[in-house]
C-alpha cells in the first residue's frame, strides 16, 4: 500500500478521489435508468418480464413471479443447519439493539387545555431491496427487514434477482423467512425499484425503498425519491483505520482487506502516527494479498483506493478521520475510547483490537446500512427510525385559545394572510 505524509494536500487529493466513487458521477447511466423507470411505470408486468429476461437471462410470468412457501422449504433443505443456526443467533442480537431504538407516541398536557404531542406511527408497506448475482448476502436482509419489523411495518416486500434457473439463492431465501419478510419477489435492478416505487399488476406499491445495489439500483433510488421515500444511495465500501504504535499491524491490515474484497470501488485507508507500523501494515497487506481468495479484487482496489496516511500528530490524524468521514472507523490507539469521543463524523465506530469490522457487519447487532462517501457528515445508519413517521397532536380548549388569539391574528396579518388571521377571529368575534 501506498504510504504518504498526511497534509492538507494529500487530504484535498484524497477527498477527490473517494468523491469519483458517488453515484452522483455516474450521469452517463441516468438515461437508461430512466428508459427503465418509465417503461415499468407505464407497462407495468410487462415491463418487469421483458427487462428481466433481458438483464437476468430468465423469463418469469405473473405464475411464477412471487416465491412460493415450496420454494422457501427448498432453500431450508439447501442450506446447512448451522448456518440457520448461526442466522438466528445474529437476529436475536440485531432485534435485541433496534427495540432500544423505539419510540413511542407521546402527549403533554396543561391545566388550560392545553394538549401537545407527537404520534408515531409506522410505515403501512416498505421494500427491501437484496442484491443477486454472483454474491448472496444474507446479512443484508436481516439488517434491512429487522428494523422494519421491529418497527412494527405491516407489510415488508422483498426484491431480489433470480438465477438463471429462476430461483433465489436459497440462503438469501432462508433469511428472508427467519427475518420476517412478507413476500419475496423474484426481480431485482433498476425494474426491481420502479416496480416498487410505482406499483405494477403484480407487486404493490411501498412507501419506502431501503437495501443497497449495483450503480442501476443506487440511480434508480435517487430517481424514484419524491414518489417514495428512501434510505440513502449508497456506494462503495469504506474502512478508516485510526492507530498509534500500539496497533498490531497483522490485525490492522486484515481489517482494511476486510472491505477491500468487496469490489475495486471499495476504499481501505490506515490514518496512523507511527511509521513503523505503517511499513509493518504494508507489508503485511502484500502477504495477505497473495493468500486470500478475492486477491485480485483485494489488489485493484488497494491500487485505486488504498492508502496509508502518516500523522504527525493523533489530533491530526483524528481531524483526517474526522474529514474523511468514513462509512467504517476502527479506533487501536492506547486510549480509544477518549479518541472516540473526539470522532464526529463516521457511520459505525469500532473500538480496540477485538472490535473489527466484520463484527458489525454480521453479528454485534448495529445495523450494517451505513452512510458512505461522506454522507457520514449528515446521514445515520438504517435504524428503526427509518420505518417510523411522526404526525404532531394539537388540541386547545377555548379557554387556551382565546388567551392567545390576538397574538396569533397579529402574526398572520403580518404575514398578509388574512384568511388565517380570520380562521381565529371568528371563533371571537362576538367578544371582540
């Protein structure tokens, strides 16, 4: 990996050069999501079929469209047991930490009359999108549905491609089920959202998109928002490395070829204040790389986006940290847990050397839907507030209102809306 002194410079090129990686420089794709998005909304099923056979080399119908409970069974049969096992082990974990993140309606009352609050209510139906293809990721559909469920949706749909056998993966199936998801969909890219955001014959339309994708996917999102809600576009996968000299550089460099192996896309960067762990990380990468399996992926990916940024300072490195913004922060310093209080920007935070990130990604029970690009700035991870909205209550008796009518009126007149000034005058016009 590439080591350089960390600088206002090679900061400014950094930030560049992740920002190449948003889906928001990828325009050149817009038109033909958009070709998609029309086609689905205008020709419904139909429009589904076609792109379907076209992109995923299977022609399905409104017959075989849905994943039936036989199918279902199948997966269960296909998969090992202790997988399941090990899948219910990780939902126990995962619903365990969104209940605490629950919230709950609420009314505060006065001796006027006077009656405020805020009803919480959860989405009626929202859709869960699951990646296909080469890859399956069971632990993407628990993190997407468990909030949801959790959340107390009344309808979770779930999309996904088919293989060309026009089956779903059958652990990406098992999940669904022991998550709690509704209906499964065999359809996935940029047809796969339309279908959701617009409604087709055969698959309702959600009140909001959640679950990450290919580019397609991640435009096909941004395009639909305003007809439907989403949870964020994402893009590729992150890891920030904050570590002094105490760090044990094996560990280290695992961690950033954790993410690294996702996709070339991905970026992996050490941010550190001792060169010789530095060296020691680099070095150990080059090993790594030649022993794992994705290695070829792992290497380009490194080549793109891999670096190692040498501090003179912790604050230093910590403002680095702090710009970056990274989708995943590990923290291996002598004191991490007084550095993590000085983190403002990250989508998840790991701290010390037996808190790597694939912890998170599987098992902890944090959700894995994480802001990237950094939107970290301002985006949280998926949450169980994701699936819940807030009506505001206001009551006031007479006696309430009246105490406060003129001041009310005078605002609206100010403004040149007499109408609402009116709205309150009448109720005391007689008294005026």
């Amino acid at each position: 990996m590439r080591i350089e002194k960390l600088n206002e410079n090679t900061k400014k090129n950094l930030l560049d050069d992740l920002l190449k990686r948003s889906p928001n420089n990828y325009g050149k794709f817009e038109a033909s999501v958009q070709e998609i998005l029309n086609a689905v909304k205008e020709k419904g099923d139909e429009a589904v079929f076609d792109y379907t056979e076209k992109f995923d080399g299977v022609r399905l119908d409104a017959e075989n469209l849905l994943v039936t409970e036989e199918e279902i069974a199948e997966a269960y049969e296909q998969v090992d047991d202790e997988l399941i096992a090990i899948i219910r082990k990780a939902l126990v974990n995962i619903r365990d930490y969104h209940q605490k993140q629950m919230q709950y309606s609420w009314f505060d009352s006065k001796p006027d009359g006077t009656i405020l609050g805020q009803k919480v209510t959860a989405l009626q139906r929202v859709g869960v999108y699951v990646p296909g293809g080469k890859a399956a990721y069971p632990s993407s559909v628990l993190m997407n549905i468990m909030p949801a469920k959790v959340a107390g949706v009344d309808e979770i749909i779930m999309v996904t491609p088919p293989g060309k056998d026009g089956k779903v993966t059958p652990t990406t199936l098992v999940a669904a089920k022991e998550a709690g998801a509704d209906k499964v969909y065999k359809v996935g890219g940029a047809q796969a959202i339309a279908a959701l955001a617009y409604g087709t014959e055969s698959i309702p339309k959600v009140d909001k998109i959640v679950g990450p994708g290919n580019i397609y996917v991640a435009l096909a999102k941004k395009a639909v928002y305003g007809f439907v809600s989403i949870d964020s576009i994402a893009g590729p996968s992150e890891i920030l490395v904050l570590a002094d000299e105490t760090a044990n550089p094996r560990f280290v460099a695992a961690d950033l070829l954790s993410q690294a192996e996702h996709d070339e896309m991905a970026s992996a960067i050490l941010v550190t204040t001792s060169m010789e762990l530095a060296e020691k990380v680099s070095a150990q990468t080059d090993a790594f790389v030649k022993e794992l399996s994705r290695g070829e992926i792992i290497q380009k990916s490194l080549d793109n986006y891999g670096h190692i940024l040498i501090a003179e300072t912790l604050d230093d490195a910590i403002d680095a940290a702090n710009e970056i913004a990274s989708e995943h922060l590990e923290i291996v310093t002598k004191d991490a847990f007084t550095v993590m209080t000085k983190i403002r920007n990250a989508g998840a935070i790991f701290i010390g050397e037996y808190s790597s990130e694939p912890l998170g990604d599987y098992f902890a029970g944090p959700n894995h839907v994480l802001p990237t690009n950094g939107t970290a700035k301002f985006f949280s991870p998926l949450s169980v507030d994701d699936f819940l909205k807030k009506s505001s209550i206001i009551s006031y008796s007479k006696e309430a209102l009246e105490t406060v009518h003129q001041d009310i009126e005078q605002f609206a007149k100010a403004e040149q809306l007499t109408a609402h000034a009116n709205s309150i005058h009448v109720r005391f016009e007689k008294r005026d």
